[in-house]
C-alpha cells in the first residue's frame, strides 16, 4: 500500500513498491515546513515537473545527499549534470520508464518553466507513478486542460496530488473538474497557502469537492496520507 508523506507546498515523500520518490523538492526556502529535517531525507527517485525555483531549491543538495535517479525534463536534467549530478533520466511528453518494478510517464502540464536566471528549462509536466498495484497521479503545476481525460483513458488513479492554489495554477473548482476528468475521487491538493497569492479557503473548497462525490485532503506539512 503506497503512502504519501507532504512535505509542503508540490514536495512529497512517496512510499510506492518499496521506493521512495520524492517530488519538487522545495523544502528549506519554505516558511512552512521549516520543521522538516531536511538532512535525514531519503530518496531513491527524485521527479521535477518544472525549472521554478519554488519546485527545485533543494533539488541539486537533495539529489547529492541521497544519491538518486533524478527523474526530468530533458533540459533538466542537463542542467543539473552541469552541476556535476550525473545520475540523471532527461525525457519529454510522453516518454516513460521503468525503475525497479515502477513505472513512470511523464505527461503534460499546462503551465511555463523557466530557471531562476530566466533561461528556458523547458517543457512544464507531470507524472503517472504506478507499481505494487498503486497509481497515483502527481499533475506538477498546471492549468485545467481536455489533455487530463487521456490520463483517465490510460490508467485507473488511487489518489490525484493536484494543485489548486490558484493565481499561479489551477484554483479549487477547476482543479475538482480535473478529478473528474481523470475519473479520480481521490484528491491531495498541493501548491496552496505557502504564499499569500496562493491562500485558499480550505471550507469552501471541500464543500465544493464534497458536492461532487470527490475526497478532497488538504494536508498540513509533515502529514501521512496511506491509499
């Protein structure tokens, strides 16, 4: 059974097939996750949705403490091995791979990507991450798009991590129409209330989740979610 560890704002520890898979590492800059021990983190897979500094922070550190793949856009990935990081997958829409029994396929995000220079680093993306009989759907950030239904075509999700902070990404009410795109009742959001712009009502969006026959989670940083 997969377990999911929030580590604020889009980072998750996630416990899928005996791997641990860390997203978007974005940790020690993050007001709200400052009792994080950031040193004691593992990872076997790192995966990077975009090149924004709020998504890869802590992504050159967290790869060299832990040693692991790191899963990218291709332009990415080749950063990062400018850096001196050689354990790297660069891949594009579309691509998938398998690691140690995990499968995972990139897929598209709508949103921009750009590192803290202003250099492209680019295409915006997400991940499909199934092993062990888990799926779990990881959107990165991303506006509502008609490309989500091809998700739904393909896999049966457990659990969507979508964000819903708005400003920036989707807000609540398009993010529950992406769960109903993806045909995903299960929903963690992510990428809110780290910032002011991206503050949220957290009643008002579980209502509207809940009128629509969809679990919406908000966690708090440091919570454990098991499917």
């Amino acid at each position: 059974m997969a377990k999911v560890w929030y580590l604020g704002h889009s980072c998750f520890s996630l416990e899928v097939a005996g791997m641990t898979i860390v997203t978007d590492p974005f940790i020690r800059p993050n007001p709200k996750a400052q009792h994080i021990d950031f040193s004691s983190l593992k990872a076997d897979v790192i995966l990077v949705s975009h090149g924004h500094q709020d998504h890869i922070a802590d992504l050159t550190d967290l790869a060299r403490q832990t040693g692991a793949l790191v899963i990218a856009c291709y332009e990415i990935g080749t950063w990062l091995q400018k850096q001196g990081y050689e354990n790297v997958l660069g891949m594009n829409i579309g691509g998938t791979a398998q690691i140690d029994g995990v499968h995972f396929k990139m897929v598209k995000a709508d949103h921009s990507s750009s590192f803290a220079d202003g250099s492209y680093a680019g295409v915006a993306a997400g991940f499909v991450i199934h092993g062990a009989g888990d799926t779990i759907y990881f959107a990165g950030d991303t506006g509502l798009t008609r490309d989500m239904e091809l998700i739904a075509d393909e896999y049966v999700l457990d659990m969507a991590l979508l964000p819903l902070g708005d400003t920036f990404t989707m807000g609540y009410a398009d993010a529950a129409k992406a769960a109903q795109l993806i045909s995903c009742s299960a929903v963690v959001g992510m990428h809110f209330d780290t910032f002011e712009p991206i503050r949220i009502d957290h009643k008002a969006a579980k209502d509207h989740f809940r009128q629509l026959g969809i679990d919406l989670t908000l966690p708090s940083v440091g919570d454990i979610i098991e499917l």
